[in-house]
C-alpha cells in the first residue's frame, strides 16, 4: 500500500523562522545541544494500521539526538527532537519506518528529516551611533535633508533583539551587548540628501578615523562585532577615495568582507531593523548558497511564512538583497546550509 499523503511539516502556529528548511529534500529542521525542537509534524493518511510504523532514529544518530511524544496513533503525530551532541555538515535523521519490513531501519525507510544538532555560541557586539547634527566642518555647504532628520533610530536593545530573533533558534547563537555610545561629534561626510558617504576602513578619512579611535578606545577586545548606526541620514555611500564619491552605490547597510563591524543606516519602518540582522548575516559568511552577484540569496523561498505580518507574495528571506519596504523584504528565516555556516563562523571569528 503506498501511502499518500506522507510529509514532515510545520506544525500550524509554529515559527517558521526557528529553524525549518521545506526548499530541501529530505527536509530540514535544526536544534541546539540541551535544547528541544517541537515545531514539526509527521502527517500520514487517515484510514490505516498505524500500528504498521514507526518513527525512530537511526542507531548511529541516536548519540546526536532523541525523539519524544512520536507513537503513531493517528494521521498527525506531534513529535519532538532533543540535541544530545553536535552534528557534522550532514546532520542525522529521524526516519518513518515500515515494521512490516524484516529490517525497517536499514531497508523500510519511507521518509526521513534530516536534523542539525548545534553547539552554543555567544556572539559580543558594540552598537556605536554616529550623528550628523552639525556641518561638515570639511564640506559646510552640505545639510540633512529634513526627512532624514526625522528618521526612527532603533535603540540598542531593539538591534540586539533583532540578532537574536533571526539566529538564536536557527543557529544557536546569542548576542549580548557588550559595548555602546553616542558618539554625536564624529560624524562623516553628508551630501545636501543627506547621504552619509562612509569608508570600510579605519583611518581612510578624518571623520571615520574618530569614530573607530573611540571606539576601539572603549574596548580593544577584537573578538566583538561592531556596529557603526548613522544617524540621521540617507543611504550610506561608498567613497571612491579620497577626492571622489562612488554615486552609484547607495545602501542600507554594509559590512566589509572578513571584518568585525557593520555600518548601518538608521531607521525603523515595519520590520527593516532587520537590517542589522542581514548585515550580521554577510559577518558570519552567509549565504553560503544562492549567492547572487551581490552576495545575496535567492529562491527558491519557504511556503510557511506567516508571522512578519508581511503579505505571502512578498516574503523572501533573511539574506535577500534589499530591504522591506523598498523591494526586498526581509524575513527572519535562513536556509538550512546556513544555520550551521552561521554557527561555526560564530566560533572561529568570535569566540573568546
């Protein structure tokens, strides 16, 4: 007898964005070591001897990862998953097998859902705001556009919160804030829009050379991502060098490759204090898969978004280019691939 309908899925009301893949196939779910996954179901058709399967996990996974509330007893079983011990890339399984079968657990395997066991991480960030108040004492022609003067800023806990909604159950990753100020008289060079024309790099220019002294004053511990919030200004620019003035290149946030800091606008319209989210994204090297020509993931997207309050035809993902309200809508949720890129990235470039 085949059995149709058959499929791990999410359970209704489950968040989507704590660590659940439906663009892969087995599908993928993950947990932290000490943690419990309770977001997925196993659905089966109605009208059967259930007591014909089993779910289980394999005997070489079951060091990784145990399952609870799993007896089969209808057409939805509501399991759980705990994580015992970290996961290679290829993660383990948990397998709905046939007991029919004289070896159900090597030959009567009807489906599997394949599982990442994470380890913790911790992962210290310093948010630096940076204010354009006052003229460029350099270019004392140029002022904020008013608009830009009356932009929301999110405050500290509300970025740090952000971080932790997109990779805490997705990655097992926790952010803590170490550091913060305001730093109101270091400031870079706007343009009449209110455009805050940045450099990646420390010392490039005078403006940014006092922003990253205070702050490197503050705490001259490296293993810290540090985000730079441009206050009260348009999009964040890239100097060409010391004379000219990349154009072209407009952005609400950036974070220079294989550095600790991010430079990001600041704003707070609907759900874009995810920005920070995606820029800490590019600092843990993901998308690791998908990437565009601008290092950002694409399709194919998840079919179970639901709690961004964002409409489903619009819902993308954490690392979409862009951001919401203005073509990329941004969402919490990563790709399999990247749960377990994001974490080891945590350890190797910030674990202290």
């Amino acid at each position: 007898m085949r059995l149709h309908p058959v499929e791990f899925e999410l359970r209704q009301n489950s968040d989507v964005f704590k660590g659940w893949d439906s663009t892969a196939s087995p599908r993928w779910t993950s947990v932290g070591v000490g943690r419990t996954n309770s977001l997925i179901k196993l659905v089966l058709p109605a009208n059967i001897d259930y007591s014909n399967y089993t779910l289980r996990v394999l005997s070489e996974d079951s060091a990784n990862i145990s399952i609870a509330n799993h007896e089969i007893t209808g057409p939805e079983t509501m399991f759980s998953i705990a994580g015992i011990q970290a996961t290679d890339k290829d993660g383990v399984s948990v397998v709905l097998c046939d007991n029919r079968n004289p070896n159900p657990f090597n030959h009567g395997a009807i489906l599997d859902l394949h599982v990442h066991v994470l380890p913790e991480r911790t992962v210290h960030v310093g948010i630096y705001y940076v204010s354009a108040d006052k003229p460029n004492a350099d270019h004392p022609e140029e002022v904020i556009a008013a608009s830009a003067l009356t932009a929301v800023c999110p405050t500290k806990d509300e970025i740090v919160q952000a971080l932790n909604d997109a990779f805490n159950a997705q990655s097992n990753i926790t952010f803590v804030l170490d550091d913060w100020a305001v730093l109101d008289d270091c400031y870079g060079s706007f343009q009449p829009n209110g455009d805050l024309l940045w450099s990646p790099y420390p010392g490039t220019t005078e403006a940014w050379r006092g922003v990253f002294s205070r702050a490197w004053d503050r705490n001259q511990d490296i293993k810290m991502h540090r985000f730079f919030v441009a206050k009260n200004c348009g999009y964040l620019r890239q100097r060409e060098d010391e004379s000219g003035y990349d154009q072209e290149f407009g952005a609400a946030g950036f974070t220079p490759t294989g550095e600790r800091m991010s430079f990001v606008k600041s704003f707070l319209e609907g759900n874009d204090v995810l920005v920070y989210a995606h820029e800490m994204g590019h600092a843990l090297n993901i998308p690791v898969l998908r990437k565009t020509s601008d290092g950002h993931d694409g399709p194919p997207w998840p079919d179970e978004f639901s709690s961004d309050g964002i409409p489903f035809s619009d819902q993308r993902g954490l690392m979409k280019g862009g951001f919401s309200g203005n073509g990329g809508y941004l969402t919490r949720w990563i790709r399999h691939q990247d749960w377990r890129e994001a974490n080891e990235t945590a350890k190797t470039k910030y674990e202290r």
